[in-house]
C-alpha cells in the first residue's frame, strides 16, 4: 500500500469512530426525555390537584386526565 491510500484509511476509521461516539455519551434518549416530560406533567397535574382542590372540578380533572394521556401515548416507542 502506498502512503495516501493509508492516509484514507485512517480518515475513514477516525470519521467512523467520531460519527459513533454519541453511542457511548450514556446521555438519556429523546425518548427517555419524553417520557420523564410525561411523568412530570402528571406529577404537576395531581400536586396542583392536591393543593387547590377546590378548582379541579370533574370535568376539569378528566380533561386534565386525557391530555396527560395523550402525552403518554405519543411518548411509546
């Protein structure tokens, strides 16, 4: 092999090593970042119930109920 052929070579693997290194950050995923988004919007939601009960009234709470649903089903993968 002669040198520029090595050269590309070596490109190639360190262009293949950097395009892959987000594999290995251990940052959490979109996904998981939705998800926790959904849980905390529940959290919120049953807090704020708890504190201030007097302002949830039924139909509030299953409107409330069905939005932090319908989070949670557009977080599944």
């Amino acid at each position: 092999m002669n040198r520029p052929v090595i050269k590309y070579c070596i490109a190639a693997l360190v262009a293949i090593a950097m395009s892959s290194s987000y594999l290995l950050d251990g940052s959490p995923s979109e996904l998981q970042a939705a998800k926790d988004t959904a849980a905390s919007m529940r959290d919120a939601l049953a807090q704020h119930q708890a504190e201030r009960p007097d302002l949830w009234t039924p139909e509030r709470r299953s409107r409330a109920d069905a939005a932090a649903g319908i989070i949670a089903r557009t977080t599944r993968p």
